[in-house]
C-alpha cells in the first residue's frame, strides 16, 4: 500500500492516557496509509498511574499493524499526554509508575507550591500559568513529599512523550508545548526557571533539552520497534499542541475537545496570563501560544451517569429543571479537586432521559464558561466551535454544544487528530514546512457545518447559580 503514495512517508504517534495510535501518513498528501492502536491500563483506586514501559511495548504492537508502511517512513513524531510524571533513575529505568495528569493527589502540594512563590498572580505572570495539581510540577512536589525514596532515586524527569522520544534516539529532549504544562519552564522567559527547580528541589540536569519549533530531536536508534534506523525524530510535542496542529489552526479559531478530558483552546499570537488558573497558558508546538482549559469530567462522566440509569448515551430527553454537575473525579475547570458529583432540582416528573441530557449540559457548561477566556479579545464572536475527539461523534454531544454555545458547530472527517498532528510535526520537518500549513494542505479540518441555533440561556442560568450556591459542598 505504502508503494502507491505519492511523497515520502511519515508517522505520527498519539500515545494518551487510554491506548497508542500510531498513522504512516503520506506527507504530500495527507492520504493515511497505515494505522495501528494497542492498549495502556492506568491504575484504579485514588491515584492515576501507569507503567511507561507500557507505553513503549504498545507503541510497537501499534506500529507493528502498520506493516511495511512503517518500515518505509522517512520520520516520526511522538505526541503524548501532557503534566505526566516520568521518573527514572541513573540507567533509565522508572523508579516507580507515572503519575498521570488526572491524578488529583497533588493538590494540596498545588495549594502550597501557589502560595510559597508568590501567589496565582505572580505564577501566570511567571510561568503562564496558575499549577493546578494536574502540572508536573505538583506531581513532583508530591512524589518528594509523600515518596521521598523514588524522588531520591531520581536521575532523570521526562514527560510521557519525552520517555518515548528518549526510546526512539537516546537524547534527552523535549519541546516548548509540552514543557509549558511542567510548571517549571517559564512562558515569560521562555526556559527553565532555576528558583522554581531549586524551590522543589530538582536540578536541571534531570530535565531534557527543550528543542526549537522545527528542530529534530534525533534519529530512530532503537532496533526493536520496525521504523528504518536513521529516520528523522521530531521533537513531538503535547496531545492538544498535535490536535492544533492536526487542525492547521489559526489564531482565533475555537476548539472544543470531547475525549476523556474536555479542553477548550485556540491559538494566539499574545502570550497568556490568567491568574484566576482557570486557562492554562500554554505555548503551542510552533511559536505561539496555545491558551486552554480542561475538564477532568467529560465523555466518561457522562457515559457512568448513563450506565447508571441504565440507557443508551444518545438517549436523552429535553425538558425538566434538573441540573448535574459530573464532577465525578474532582474537578480542574473549574478547580475543585476533591469534588463529587451533584444532582440538583429532582423532582417527580423528572425523566431518565432528562437528567442524562443535564449531564451532557454540566459537563459542557464547565468548558463553554471557559471560552471568553480562552480567546483574544479582538477574536470573532460567531467563529465556528471545531468539535473533536471521540464525543464530537455524537448527536448528544454535538447539539448540547450547539444549544449552549449559540455558535455555528464544525466537525472535521478527520480522525485520529493528535496523531495527524503528529505526523504533520514530522511532515514539516522532513520538507522544512510549517506543520499547521502542511496540515492545512492535507484539508484536515474539512467535515460537517451545523448552523448556530439560539442560545439555551435559561439552562445556562440554572447551571451557573447551582455552580455558585454549591460552591462549599462541592470544595469539601
């Protein structure tokens, strides 16, 4: 199949909290000539953990069912999730499993690394961001506090996409989107800031080399997984910097993610700053920026409510005054860590169906409330909201977003866009292109346009006073 491709190939890795997904991409066109996924487990119970060598053994079974094609590409980028807490010692074994970006343990190590620097102002300046317990930098605050035996083991720190670059080329290197979640790599100055490593007590040389926008991280040197030896290994970057560029997005542009997580983010050229934490300032993978907000609870918070009442996912029912705030694992946006789920307004006649749409309409007023923020000010009110991952499948999903946001809905045909980005990543490289323009070219972000219905502001109404006047029981 990889014969028949028009350009070289290319491969764009999308290793997430779930699974790897592995595309062999032809990097002319855009065509996917290949693909493959293979399983990850996290640990159950209070904290989110994995092993990274698993990660490294599903990324083979993943490029394994891209058959030849992916012992023909001429590069590869690795994109992964972010915040991710990778310790390894002095041969490069993990001391202990990785701590994931929705482990909520850190939050009091969040509370206190905020309060000991200076405050939520001083961190957005500082950093671009206020670290909630999602950021590395909490993570590690935690692992010396509560483990200090692994942190003491320590010879190298690595987000989970580094760990897998670092497998591919033995270099220690990461990129500036990806570093822009650690806490400890300043949007302001754009490095490593050496008052905050030495405040956690990690020393620099753990950390890897944060690469320049289209600089190579190396090339493939492991003999295990079936690449070509010797090609070309992007610096890869964090799963929503990929999905930007999956996109080609433009300053401006809204998107609203629907995954395990829900963000909202758009690209600007301004560098973010917001001291309330409720947008992350992200840098994006090419030289902007990438401002963003997450949700811990989105597709998989409303599926449990689903199975609970026993019905479908798409069986929901308008009507009824019954509001649900899914805060089923704490919550990021807005930042309540030890929060639970809330029902709020049942009544007799309320419906199955009608309290699994509130659901849908929590779980979407948490990223929309969130949307002013994350845009310029100069950005188009009526932009079109792009809608990815897994929810923007559904029909629930995608007028729950239309009925709450009052904006046009587009929803690209692409799949897979975190590892599509990845392989543009790798495309740009390869060709010295501009990523977003390569994907761009590729037309990723065609697919199908839904017209702006009238804002639903009586529902909005109801979710933001039960937001508020819950404030204390949802902070217990």
């Amino acid at each position: 199949m990889a014969a028949q491709a028009a350009g070289p190939l290319v491969v764009g890795v999308d290793s997430s909290t779930q699974s790897t997904k592995t595309l062999v991409v032809d990097a002319e066109t855009g065509e996917v000539i290949a693909r493959g996924q293979a399983p990850h487990t996290v640990s159950g119970g209070e904290g989110k953990e994995s092993d990274p060598g698993q990660w490294w053994r599903a990324l083979g079974e993943a490029l394994a069912q891209c058959g030849d094609a992916a012992r023909q590409a001429s590069a590869v980028s690795v994109a992964g999730q972010q915040h991710g807490l990778v310790a390894l010692d002095a041969a490069g074994a993990p001391v202990r499993p990785a701590i994931l970006w929705n482990d909520v343990r850190p939050a009091p190590q969040s509370e206190r690394l905020i309060a000991e620097l200076g405050g939520a102002e001083a961190w957005a300046q500082r950093v671009g961001s206020v670290p909630a317990p999602a950021f590395t930098v909490a993570k590690w605050a935690w692992l010396r506090a509560n483990e200090p035996a692994a942190a003491d083991a320590t010879a190298a720190v690595r987000l989970p996409h580094d760990y897998l670059t670092w497998r591919l080329t033995g270099e220690a290197v990461t990129d500036r989107g990806d570093a822009s979640g650690t806490g400890w790599w300043a949007s302001s100055t754009g490095s490593y800031d050496a008052e905050i490593l030495e405040h956690v007590g990690l020393d620099r040389t753990a950390l890897p080399r944060v690469a320049l926008p289209g600089e190579a991280a190396g090339t493939v040197h492991a003999d295990e997984l079936p690449l070509p030896k010797g090609a070309l290994v992007a610096a890869g970057t964090g799963d929503n910097m990929a999905a930007a560029l999956g996109l080609g997005l433009r300053p401006g542009q809204p998107v609203l993610s629907l995954g395990t997580s829900g963000t909202v983010y758009a690209v600007s050229t301004h560098r973010p700053a917001d001291p309330t934490g409720t947008v992350a300032g992200f840098a994006d993978a090419r030289g902007d920026w990438l401002p963003l907000a997450c949700t811990l609870n989105c597709t998989l918070a409303v599926d449990r409510v689903a199975a609970l009442l026993g019905r479908d996912r798409e069986a929901v029912e308008p009507g009824g005054s019954v509001v649900v705030l899914p805060f089923l694992d704490g919550e990021r946006t807005p930042n309540l860590p030890r929060a639970a789920g809330l029902v709020h307004g049942l009544r007799h006649d309320t419906t199955p169906g009608q309290l699994l749409q509130a659901a849908y309409d929590g779980a979407v007023f948490a990223l929309l409330e969130a949307l002013d923020r994350v845009l310029d000010d100069d950005a188009a009110a009526d932009a079109p909201l792009l809608l990815i991952g897994g929810g923007a499948k559904g029909r629930a999903w995608r007028e729950t977003v239309r009925r709450l946001s009052g904006r046009p809905v587009l929803v690209p045909e692409a799949q897979e866009l975190v590892a599509l980005g990845a392989a543009a990543q790798a495309a740009g490289l390869l060709l010295g292109e501009d990523p977003a323009a390569v994907a761009r070219r590729w037309g990723t972000a065609r697919g199908g346009q839904y017209e702006a219905v009238q804002r639903d502001a009586a529902t909005w109404e109801r979710l933001a006073t039960t937001l508020t006047d819950g404030a204390a029981l949802l902070r217990r």
